[in-house]
C-alpha cells in the first residue's frame, strides 16, 4: 500500500477523505468536505474548499484554488459541488467553481485534461476528457466543452456556450456562439475558420472523413445551420459529419458560430 505523505505545515479538516499514496505538500488547507482519490499530489499553497472530490493522480500546482465560491451573485450558499477526474494536470493559479443551485448545482472535470497556469473553469460547467486550457484561458458559466477541446492562451468563452468534440480556440479569442465539432476558431471575436485538421489527423480521421467534413462545411456557409444541418441529415452520412450535425440540432440556448466569409 503506497504510504501517504502530509507536509507539517499543511491544514486539513479531521473530516477531509484522503486517498492512499496522497502528497500534501507546505501550506495546503483542505477543508471538511473534500475528497482527494489514490495518488493524488498537491504541491503547495493549495485550497480545496466546499463539497470538491478530485480523482486519482491528479496534479494540482502552487496556488490553485479549487471548489471555492461561485463567482456568481445569485449563488446564495446552497449546497453544491466540483467533480474533479482522474489524471488531471492543474497548474498554478487555477481557479475552478462548483455549480448552482440555478445551474444544476455540479461542476464535472472529466479525466487526463491540462489545466495551464492562470485558467479559470467557472459554475456548472462539464468539461470533457483530455480537454487543454492554455495559460490565462477562461470558461464562464454553463458552458459545455466536449472531448479533446484545446482553448487558447487568453482566450475566453462566454456562459452557455457549447464547444464540439476536437474543436480548436485559437489564442486571444473571444467565443460567444457555439462551436462544432472538429471546428478551428480564432480572431479577436471568433470566427469559424475552417476544420481542426491537426486535431483531426492526430486522432487518426482518414482522408475520406476530412473530405466529408470539409464538404460540409461548405454546405453549411451558404445558409443558416439548423436549416441546412436539418437538410443534410436527410441524407446518408459518415459517423463525423452525423456528429457534427446532432451537434448542430442538438439543444443550445446560444447561435453559432458561422464560417468566415
């Protein structure tokens, strides 16, 4: 059985559930209602506050706070709670929120994601597996980001927006419309700018697959989205372009983002 290691410095609650093979290091403060899975490593200098559990071998940095407060002035001290996966690398200064009662009250980080330095994950968010927050990438309120997303340095994305599976946020980009699946979008006020193709060749998508996506959206540039995806649903489709699709049709309370001219 891997031994526990707690730094003498280091505050936790009596009540706090601690896993097997755990590393606590200087000045971390754990509160009564957190649970840390097998493996897991906090530096230092880190609080995991509120209703939080973190999975196993998960990697938290210096000065992370995590479960913490909503940043959200509705939010009135209900009980809500941050689910945190396995095998996540959180880096310095990350910031992650749990829900609202208004928002389902849990915020869901899957597994083997890269949470870089500065990040911020806010209130009832789901974040897919191996999801990227580059440094200084924030995620407002409810808003999904499926599988394999990657949001760029300084980038934001406004509350409710849903982003695709292997979708791509360029750095310094502002989202405030959905974006689907295998989707690259960059500029000051993001703009579909064609296909994540290295996402997508990475991911081991054949050529025909590409060819399919890239038709499209080329199809999907001439009109609105849900018209035009509701018309090639119609039709035969591979299992890429069917995702993108029940993506488009799917329930969203925000737009789309459209093509670039």
């Amino acid at each position: 059985m891997a031994e526990t290691r707690i730094h003498p410095s280091a505050v936790l609650d009596p009540a706090a559930r601690i896993g097997e093979g755990c590393e606590i290091g200087p000045f971390c403060v754990i509160g009564p209602e957190v649970s840390l899975g097998r493996g897991v490593v906090l530096k230092s200098h880190v609080v995991v506050a509120g209703e939080t559990a973190i999975g196993d071998e998960t990697v938290v940095f210096p000065f992370a706070s995590l479960g913490e407060v909503p940043q959200d002035l509705k939010f009135r001290g209900e009980r809500t709670r941050l689910d945190i996966g396995a095998r996540n690398r959180i880096r310095e200064y990350v910031t992650m929120n749990p829900g609202t009662e208004g928002g389902g009250g849990v915020t869901r980080i899957g597994d083997d994601g890269l949470f870089m330095a500065g990040s911020h994950v806010a209130h009832d968010c789901r974040i897919g597996d191996r999801v990227i927050l580059v440094n200084n990438a924030s995620v407002a309120g409810h808003c999904v980001l499926e599988d394999d997303v990657i949001v760029g340095g300084l980038s934001g994305v406004h509350q409710f927006v849903r982003i695709g599976r292997g979708a791509m946020i360029g750095a310094v980009t502002m989202v405030t419309a959905d974006v689907i699946p295998f989707g690259l979008v960059q500029g000051p006020r993001g703009h579909l700018d064609g296909l994540n193709l290295v996402g997508l060749k990475r991911r081991g998508a054949s050529r025909e697959d590409i060819h399919a996506l890239r038709d499209m959206l080329a199809q999907l540039g001439r009109g609105s989205f849900r018209d035009t995806a509701r018309h090639l649903a119609e039709a035969e489709n591979g299992p890429m372009v069917r995702e993108v699709l029940d993506f488009i049709l799917g329930p969203s309370d925000r737009s789309f983002l459209a093509p670039h001219p």
